[in-house]
C-alpha cells in the first residue's frame, strides 16, 4: 500500500519512502565565510537591501523569483491520503484522516471539514513546544476560510445517512522545516494530500446504528474548486518580494497574500494585505495588480506540479 | 470531555474512526501466527536514516524503522531558563502528528507522548556530556510522522535523537542506539522457522502485529561503541533466563544499528564538509 | 599531518595521537578508563602536548569568559545596560527562542571615573555594543563589561533616526544632522 506517486521516481519499492528523498534534497549551502554571517545577524535590513540592489535574494534567486516546488503524495500509511510539498526548503507534511460523526440538527445533510495547521517547535528556532502560536492559528484559519469559500469540500458529499452519519475530513498540516511562506506550501500540500485520499466506501446500518465501511472498495474525495496561494512581502516600500524566507519575512512589514482558483479565467478566493502596502510611486492598488498578475503565472506552475505528481 | 480548543480550527465533539466489516477467509488469521514469512526472527527491518535535512536547525535526522517514520531536530546549546544549573539541561519533546497512527490523534487529548518522552530523555542523558555545557539547554524535538508501535516509536527515537544531536555537533559519551525484542510463546502452528527449542520465539524488531502476540518485550538503549547499556525497559513475563537472552540479541543487533547509524553521519559530515577543511591546513 | 579519518562520538583516538609523553585531551574528546575517545565527528589533531577533535565549526557556540561579545541595548536602568547578544568571537550565536542576555553594570561602562557614569550618556536603546564577557553571571544573564578602548558602542542611530559617526570616546556625531550625542564609543577597528 506504499504506492507513491512523484514527479521523479526513482527508487525501487523496498527502497525508503519518498519523504526522504524530497527531505534528501535539501540544499546544503556553503558555509559563507563568518564575517559575513556576522553582518547578516547584526544588519539584516542592510544585508538584503545589498542583494537587492544588484538585483538578487540572498538565496541567490532574482528579485521577482520563486522558489522550487515538489511535490510527492501518499507517503503515510497510516493516513487516507497525505503529500509531502517543498517550497526552497520550506518542508511541509499534510495528513488526512477521515472519521464519522453525527451530522448537526442545523445541517443534517454535511460532513465536517476540520482543517489545523501546526508549526511545532521541531520546525523553526523561533517557535516554542505547546499549542499553537499566533502564527499557526492564523494560518489555519484562513486556511478554513480558503476551503469553506471555495467549496472544495462540498459538505454535502461527505454524507453518508442523513441527519445519522458522516464522514469528518481531518486535515492535518505539519510544518517541519520552516523557511518561510509556510501557507503557501501547506495549502499546496493540502490540495495534493486531498486529491491523493481514498475514503471506504461506507453503508449506515439502520437496525444496529453503525457505519460500516467496506474492506475493498475506496472511492476519491468529490472535489470543487481546487485555490493556490501566492504570497508576497513589501521590503522599505520599494521592493514587492514574492515567497519570502524565514530572514526576510521580518523584515517585510507588508505581506500581500492571493490565493486564485481555476486554469484559466483568474477567479480569486482570497485576497488578504496587512500593513500599508504600495510602492515609493505606485499605489497601494497598482502593487496589488503587480501582485495578482504575477501569482497568475504562479499558480499556473503551481498547478502544473501538482497535477503531475498526482497523477503519476 | 469538553475542551474548547480555541486554538484549533472547531472539530465535532466526538467522531469515530471508520468501522470495517468483519473479514471474511482465513487467509488472515495465518498472518497473525507467530512466525515470520518476510523475515528470519534475528532480521531486523531496514533502517533508512539521514542527517542534516532540517536546515533551520542546529542538527537533524530523518529515520524511517519499520512502520515508523521520524523527523528530529536538535537546538542548542541554548540559554536556559532561570534557575542556574552548572549542568547543562536536556528538553525533550516527543510529538505525533495527528495523522501517525491509527486511530487519529486528536490534539490535546493525546497523553502518550509524555512517558515516551521521559523514558527516551532518561535513554539519551547517558550518551551526553551534559557537565560541559552550564546555563545551557539542549532542546531535542521528535515529530512521529507515522508510526505502529510505542515501542519501535522509542527504539527509533532514540536512533534518530542520537544521529541529530552528534550531527549538530554536541558532545557526546558515545552514539545511543534502541532495539527490540518480543518474545512469544510457541504455539503450535506448524513454523519451519521454529528452534527446536521448546520454550519460547525470540523475534527482532517485532512488528506491530508480532508485538501484540507475544508474552514479552525489552527495549534496549545502548551505546555500542562503549560497550553500555542506557535504559532497559522491559514488559510482560518471562524467565530470567530467557530475559537474558532477549537482551543479548537486542544488545547484538544494535551493533548493527549503530554500523546504519555512523555510516549516515558520516555522509552528513561530508556533506557539511567536517574535516575537509583541517585536512588542507 | 592530519589525514586521519573522521572519528564519531565513542570511538578511540587513532593510536599514532596518543603515544607518550601522554597528551591531554582537549576539545572534542574525552578520557574513560584510560582510553581517549572522540566526543563529536571530526578529525582528530595533536598539538603538542594536547590532542583534539575538530569537529562542525559553527557548532555549540556560546559565549564563554573572556569572549568578544556583540548585541543590541534592549534595556537601560540607571545601573545597568541589558544586551541581547548575536555573536560572540566574531561568530553568529545560535538564532532562539531564549535570547542569550548579557548585562553591562555601571562599574563596568569604562575603565576611568567610573563613580561619575552615568548609563544614558553611554548607551541607548538600540545602539549595538561589543563587550566581553566578566563572568557567566546570575541565573539570567551574562556579566560584560566595555572597560577597555576598543569596547563599546559600534553602531548606532541618532535622536533622528539616522546613523552616527564616532567622533571621540564619548562622543558621536550624526553624519547628516551634525547633532552630537554622548556614548561609550569603541575604538573604530583599523584606526
């Protein structure tokens, strides 16, 4: 059952799963020599106003760039469906487990979709073991905001009896090595590790009151409208930084996130600005254009990754 | 039962993991038997271990053992919190993903992390040279992406803790590695792989399946380099006499472990170019 | 002279390191029953009279008695100067959650007058300080001090918001307003 799907597979059925592979291609940059990490510790600001300036992110990509993205699904055994998603490396794992509850009186025709993002203390020096922090929580809420607006879970398909019995999507998202934009990479892992699931087929019991799933069959999720998300970081109000990394984000006081739906038409599902946004000459609408434009030819890539790792 | 979770995205207040119907054959039940059909009984299953992956961290590993899957980073030292302590202090906090075993995990109501990240901290503090490091902590953080066993859960932990913590290049006695053992009882289906032996089926790194079946279980944390045993949790019944012999054969086969285990930190250093450096001066 | 091979934690110093006169061990590695171990991966050396492993340079970096240390005024008292610490021997400290904290008190800002300090005319919030550290100090911080000429403030911003530029140990001067501010001035490196 440790059918996996990649963009390239390589390594035989014995061999380790695919999340150590992804993990493997981790990119170990050269140590660079230690005054310079001196003055990146003690002037970050000054740091990636330099790199900018000759047109260049300290991680070498150009100033409009994005990172590398992969994509692998269906690692976890113990999952129903799960995919691995790097973006640079940013590493993130998602998860769904499906179980079955009552539906509520209100709607006793829909499932639950219950979404979390967790960014564990395993991920980032910054972050601290316990509950969620700041960051996790907003991220999973507009993660639920993202899912719920779009329909991609329409709740109606998740019924199995009504008003007795359906199924409960948890989606399950753990951020393991965090470099930033980690809501980009999850709602891409998300989207992968939803496509990825097979549910059993389930038949409600009226005389014993139990759900009883079949051993053999499996059906995919009924999926709607399938969003991507596209971040950006506005650096001294000159720069429109997309994907940034863990140094960056920082020092970005504005972040620009648009999250588009479908191929062709550009129809959007979220659009969220914090802080003043604009440029020094151009308004705070004009950046949200540049913006928008540029997460277009984004979520096309995007799109393309996803749709090949899925179904390899 | 009722915590509000304000934390997390609201889930229905109970739901239940799918219900399978009951299955149908005997094709099956053979499987449950005490005898291996992929494996010898002294074959533990491959290991695959790397360190290094997770960059933001001072030192890391990936280990997948059997059914379970294991991502670990080590940070520190650090600054440690007041009180002063002229020993350094070890934090470890072992995690599941929600989605690592079966049935799921619910946040919050998941207790078992917390004596396995006792019994692997009291594994890892002799392997330390925790005297060195005053006013500072060691934070180990394990993240159980999938998994079947508490068991093998600890035994890999303490592989992949080991790995992570030489690979950020804290001081250590040695390389802690763990090992399992289950013994079970010989019944009488008829096992070619049975010893002749009457009394009982000693198994390596049993699988979920054999470890439910059997009478017995030790783990054994040891540092193989120095010859030393660091935690020894045994449970169940069995004769000091065959007790004995379910740690000899862990303590065996975690030479092994430890051949997987140094020869991925040495990939790691030369990745991270340790001693290519000193080599030209 | 150093070919060996990468040692791991536990294992034996290559015998050809530790012929008599015995060495001691230094950093990296360990004695146990009269046996020399490697306690990181690295390469071992001797030097003399000591033997060591070299192992990840950047690795447990903390600052020590006697390091060069370098951070930012994050909290200023009439007695003392708290900094939060980056580096320390010219080498970035692990980024965390914890901060290393170090404190500069007022008998230790310089080495003469040091009854008529007074901290504001030294530091400000903000200004970034290289200091060495006294003692590991109290449960939560570092003890510094920046009684010496090349100690002290290195970089800083004025009332205005723009950089200052040394002009003499206590005084430094906005490049663009030409307003002077008092500090505890290091000696520029190179001069």
């Amino acid at each position: 059952m440790a059918a996996v799907a990649s963009s390239s597979s390589s390594s035989s059925a014995a061999g380790p799963s695919h999340i150590s592979d992804q993990l493997t291609s981790a990119s170990s940059t050269a140590p660079s020599s230690a005054s310079a990490e001196v003055f990146k510790r003690l002037h970050p600001s000054q740091y990636l106003s330099r790199f900018l300036g000759k047109g260049y992110r300290p991680d070498g990509r150009k100033v409009g760039g994005w990172r590398d993205v992969s994509i692998n699904v269906g690692s976890i055994s113990t999952a129903h469906g799960s995919s691995l998603v790097r973006m640079g490396d940013t590493t993130i794992v998602c998860g769904i487990k499906a179980e079955i509850a009552e539906p509520t009186a209100q709607s006793p025709n829909e499932g639950f979709v219950v979404p979390n993002i967790d960014l564990p203390a395993l991920c980032s020096p910054n972050f601290k073991p316990g509950p969620p922090g700041d960051e996790a929580q907003t991220y999973s809420n507009w993660l639920n905001d993202l899912l719920v607006s779009s329909r991609t879970i329409p709740p109606e398909s998740l019924l199995i009896s009504s008003a007795k019995a359906a199924w409960v999507i948890y989606i399950d998202v753990v951020c393991i090595n965090y470099d930033g934009n980690a809501f980009d990479a999850a709602v891409l892992a998300v989207m992968a590790a939803l496509k990825n699931t097979r549910l059993p087929t389930a038949r409600y019991d009226e005389e014993t009151g139990r759900t009883i799933c079949s051993r053999t069959e499996t059906h995919p999720l009924t999926l709607g409208r399938i969003p991507l998300s596209c971040s950006f970081g506005i650096f001294e109000s000159t720069h429109l930084l997309p994907d940034p990394t863990a140094y960056e984000t920082p020092l970005l006081p504005t972040t620009i996130t648009v999250a588009l739906d479908s191929e062709d038409v550009g129809v959007t599902c979220l659009i969220r600005q914090e802080g003043l946004g604009g440029t020094v000459g151009k308004s705070g609408e004009r950046v949200l254009g540049e913006a928008w434009n540029a997460a277009e030819a984004r979520v096309r890539e995007l799109r393309a990754v996803l749709d090949e790792s899925v179904d390899a | 039962m009722a915590i509000f979770d304000r934390r997390r995205v609201p889930a229905p207040e109970v739901s239940i993991p799918p219900i399978y119907e009951p299955l149908v054959g005997a094709v099956d039940q053979q499987e449950a038997g005490p005898s291996r059909r992929d494996r010898t009984n002294d074959e533990a299953r491959p290991i695959f271990l790397k360190t290094g992956l997770i960059n933001q961290a001072n030192g890391s590993g990936y280990i997948e053992s059997g059914g379970v899957k294991i991502a670990c980073s080590v940070y520190g030292p650090r600054p440690k919190l007041p009180p002063y302590t002229p020993q350094g202090t070890l934090n470890l906090e072992v995690k599941f993903a929600p989605f690592a075993s079966d049935p799921r995990r619910a946040p919050l109501r998941d207790t078992e992390p917390i004596p396995l990240s006792v019994l692997l901290t009291q594994s890892l503090i002799p392997t330390l040279q925790l005297h060195l490091l005053p006013k500072s902590s060691i934070d180990v953080y394990l993240l159980v992406l999938e998994s079947d066993t508490p068991t093998n859960v600890l035994s890999a932990g303490l592989t992949v803790a080991s790995a992570a913590i030489a690979d950020a290049g804290i001081a250590m006695n040695g390389l802690g590695v763990g090992s399992v053992v289950a013994s079970s009882s010989l019944s009488s289906s008829g096992s070619d792989l049975a010893k002749p032996s009457s009394a009982s089926l000693l198994l390596l790194d049993p699988s979920e399946d054999e470890e439910k079946a059997s009478e017995s279980k030790v783990l054994v944390g040891s540092m193989p380099a120095l010859g030393r045993i660091t935690n020894l949790f045994f449970t169940g019944e069995a004769g000091i006499n065959e007790a004995c012999d379910m740690i000899e054969k862990a303590i065996t086969s975690s030479r092994d472990t430890h051949t997987v285990l140094a020869q991925s930190l040495l990939e790691g250093a030369a990745e991270r170019g340790i001693g290519a450096e000193t080599a030209t001066t | 002279m150093s070919s060996s091979a990468l040692l791991l934690p536990g294992q034996p110093l290559p015998a050809e390191l530790v012929t008599p006169p015995l060495p001691q061990c230094g950093s990296g590695c360990y004695e146990l029953n009269g046996r020399m171990l490697a306690s990181v991966i690295g390469r071992p050396r001797r030097d003399g009279a000591v033997v060591s492993v070299i192992g990840r340079e950047e690795s447990g970096n903390t600052p020590d008695v006697g390091s060069i240390v370098i951070g930012t005024v994050s909290r200023l008292t009439p007695q003392q100067a708290h900094v939060t610490l980056t580096t320390s021997n010219d080498r970035p400290l692990p980024e965390t959650s914890e901060e290393f904290v170090g404190v500069v008190r007022v008998g230790d800002v310089r080495l003469t007058e040091r009854d008529k300090v007074k901290m504001g005319e030294c530091f400000r919030l903000g200004d970034l300080v290289k200091a060495k550290v006294l003692s590991l100090g109290d449960a939560r911080s570092y003890y510094l001090s920046t009684a010496a000429n090349e100690l002290g403030v290195v970089y800083a911003k004025s009332e205005a918001g723009n950089p200052l530029l040394p002009l003499s140990y206590q005084e430094m001067e906005d490049e663009i307003t030409g307003r002077v501010e008092r500090r505890k001035v290091a000696k520029p490196e190179g001069i």
